[in-house]
C-alpha cells in the first residue's frame, strides 16, 4: 500500500531526527510549514527547551508577497533574535520537507542573517 504525503513526510523526518539533534552548543532549528503559514524554532533537544522562535503569523513579522519571501522574512527574523540570544551555529531541520521553495528560502535568508549551519 502506498504511503499518504503526511505518512511519507513522517517517516522522511524520524529518519531525519535519529541523526540530527540540537545541544547547548549547536541547537536544532526545526522548520515546518503548513499551506498558509510557516514556523521556526531553535531548540536545544538536551534540555527539551525552544530557545528562540518566529512564524509568519506574528504581527511584526507579517510579509507581504509570494509565500516564499514570507518565507524569508521569517528566516531573517529567527537569524535576528538567534544572534540577540548569543546563538551562532545550529543544526538544520528541514522537518521531512525538501530543501527547495519554501524551506530553502528561510534557510537561506537564516544564513544571511548570521547564521551558520
């Protein structure tokens, strides 16, 4: 039987999480987009605490355009309040998501805001 897409993200992002884990050091920065809106947070997984987080639901990051810069401006605004709360480099979690669109762009404009991952 073949899988649904939901299934199939599931299972592509348990793969993922068994080699990619955030510490104190090197936090995890989880990505996971829905059809309107996408979210971020950096987590330090040793402690089960989100260090630092940002969506495009909120009011100061609300973009206007195509999803994908929306998607940026999220990336922008996480990579802000990570270097404000001393964080340098983190491990990236795309969430069983391709690298590509959405996801690219918010890593992308991360990396760009001072990120390094």
């Amino acid at each position: 039987m073949a899988l649904s897409k939901k299934d199939r993200r599931i299972r592509i992002k348990r793969r993922i999480r068994k080699i990619v884990t955030g510490t104190a050091e090197q936090p995890r920065l989880a990505v996971f987009r829905s059809n309107k809106e996408i979210y971020a947070q950096i987590i330090n997984d040793a402690t089960g605490v989100t260090l630092v987080a940002a969506s495009s639901k909120q009011k100061d990051i609300k973009a206007k355009g195509t999803k994908i810069e929306v998607a940026a401006t999220v990336g922008k605004a996480i990579a802000e309040k990570a270097v404000k709360a001393g964080i340098k480099t983190i491990a990236f979690d795309r969430g069983g998501y391709l690298y590509h669109g959405r996801v690219k762009a918010l890593a992308e404009a991360a990396r760009e805001g001072g990120l390094k991952f």
